[in-house]
C-alpha cells in the first residue's frame, strides 16, 4: 500500500467512525426521551382548575 491508499483508508474510517458516533448519539438521545417522558407522565396528576372549590 502507498500513502495515497493508507490516506484514503483512514478518512474512510474517520467518517464512518463519525457516522456510527452520530448514530449511536442519536439512539440515544430518542431512548433517553422516551425514559424521561415515560417517568414524567408517571408523577404528572392533572389538576381541574374550573375556578370553582
């Protein structure tokens, strides 16, 4: 292999390194919300405020 084919190959693994990252970032991020929203409607009790006790 020349530097050329060595250069190529590692900005090849960069960006599908970068790829995965952002994948795996983004996964994530949506499994964390779907936790997070899970919990909030657990604790949330909606409250009737007609105005009238």
């Amino acid at each position: 292999m020349n530097e050329g084919q060595l250069s190529t190959a590692g900005i090849i693994a960069a960006v599908v390194v970068a790829v995965v990252t952002l994948v795996a970032a983004v996964l994530g991020g949506l499994a964390g919300m779907h936790y997070h929203r899970k919990v909030d409607r657990v604790g949330f009790t909606p409250v009737d405020d007609d105005g009238v006790d």
